[in-house]
C-alpha cells in the first residue's frame, strides 16, 4: 500500500516538473524584458513568475529526489526479504537436511531380474560331478 503511495506521488512530482519547466521563460527571453519589452502585460509584476515558478520547481524536485530515494530502500528491502531460491539451492537443503524423498529424484534403483546360470554368461560348460556309487 505504501509502495503505491509513494508511486503515485513520484508520478505526479515527475509531471508537476515538468509542467513548471515547460511554463518558465528561457534565459534569452530576458533580453527583450530589460527594455520594457511585455513588462507591462505580466500577471506576477515586473520580476515575472521566475521567483514563485522556480520555487515550486525547486520543491517538487527535492520531492521528487526523497521519494526516489524511499522507493530505492523499500525495493532493497523486499529483495532482502524475499531471497529468491532456485531448485537446485531448495535441492541442495533437503539433502543436507537428510529428509526422504526431499531433493531431486535419482536414477531409480536397479530391480534384480532373472539371473542366467553362471556357465552360460562365461561360455564354459560347467564340469561334470561324478555320480554317487
């Protein structure tokens, strides 16, 4: 909730800046001001609007650098938080921990089947036993 809060503000910090920016004159705009050129026809007097336009700027961009640095330590915040485990780390714990069955499965274990008699895996015959007497 906060998050939003604070991404809301910085939303708007970002476009009050940009609006104050784009409504201040230029520094060439001056010129023409030294010589009475549109002194007259100023709504904020003979000084212009610099003063309270450069104010409001000054302001929302110490906003706008606060709230910067608050989303910056929540966002290291949560990441610190939330360690991201990947499968072989989560793999890795369960072994250690000697749980059954935890881990990655391996090869399954080798059934015994029926076993040839041993003289038929050497290709030998097997030697004949003497009969009982």
């Amino acid at each position: 909730m906060l998050r939003l809060i604070l991404t809301c503000v910085q939303v708007f910090s970002a476009f009050a800046i940009i609006g104050l920016v784009l409504l201040q004159r230029g520094k060439g705009a001056d010129a023409g001001a030294g010589f009475g050129a549109g002194a007259s026809g100023t709504v904020f007097g003979a000084r212009g609007a610099s003063t309270a336009l450069s104010r409001a700027t000054a302001v929302f961009a110490a906003v706008f650098m606060i709230n910067s640095l608050a989303l910056a330590y929540m966002g290291m915040r949560a990441s610190e938080t939330q360690a991201q485990k990947t499968l072989l780390d989560e793999a890795a714990a369960g072994r250690s921990k000697g749980a059954p069955g935890a881990g990655i499965p391996g090869p399954a274990p080798a059934t015994p089947g029926p076993q040839p008699p041993p003289a038929a895996t050497t290709g030998q015959t097997a030697p004949a036993t003497p009969a009982p007497k």
